[in-house]
C-alpha cells in the first residue's frame, strides 16, 4: 500500500533538435524536497517527441553516439513518411526510448549505477518542456 506521494514538474529547456538533458540532479532534489526516505520514483515525460532514459553520464561521447546512432537507425527525412508535421522521426525515436523509467529509492537516494544518470531527451527541439517527478512512499 502506498502511504505517500509527492508530485513535482521540472521545466527543461533544449536549445537542440536533437539533445539529451540530464535531470539526475533535479530528480534528487525532488525525492529530497519530497520526505520520503523509502519507496520509489517515476520519471515520466508528457510529450509525444521526448522521452526519459537511463544510461552513462560519465563520458559524454556516450549521449553523442547515441544521438547519431538514433538518427542512422530513424532518419529525419524518408519518403514514406505522412505525418503532416514532419516530425514522423521525433515520434518514432520517443516511443523507442520510452516515456518514462522508475527507480527505486532507498535511504532518501536513488539507486542508480555507478555511471548511470536519467535523461530528458529531445527529438524536435528546440523547445520549452515539462518532465513529471512522483516520488512514492513504499
């Protein structure tokens, strides 16, 4: 049963079509502002061009890699495309990445890898966006 939870949106911004923020940082000081010492948090994107993931935030060449091997695997132009507004890629790169990841908190920390950090990602920026925080108590 679920004793407590606590809801905050963090405003990111993206200066990039393609970019990937990362909101470790915001995300802990949420669980942090929130009390809540066990339990769980969700990280969870409302838009249908962006996603949450979780991965390296030691070397940056990471994010870089990943990005270009996402546009190689989804170009941004292909003939087939219908969608009117032309960001069919954006779509198709959030759903891949997913919408949303959930970590466990433990001691008021989340328990991440060792160089593991939770990223905001773009695909049809640059533009002004809201990622939800809940963090809940177990």
């Amino acid at each position: 049963m679920i004793n407590h939870m606590h809801k905050t949106n963090l405003a990111i911004k993206t200066d990039k079509r393609d970019q990937m923020v990362e909101i470790t940082h915001q995300v802990q000081r949420v669980i942090d502002a929130s009390g809540i010492r066990d339990g769980y948090v969700i990280v969870y994107c409302p838009h249908t061009t962006a996603g949450i993931t979780i991965n390296e935030n030691a070397d940056p060449d990471v994010v870089h890699d990943m990005l270009l091997q996402l546009d190689e695997m989804v170009p941004w132009r292909q003939p087939f495309y219908q969608h009117a507004e032309g960001n069919s890629t954006s779509h198709v790169k959030a759903t891949m990445t997913g919408l949303s990841q959930t970590v466990i908190v433990e001691n008021g920390r989340m328990i991440l890898g060792t160089w593991q950090g939770i990223y905001f990602c773009e695909y049809d920026g640059p533009r002004n966006r809201t990622a939800i925080v809940s963090v809940f108590a177990a």
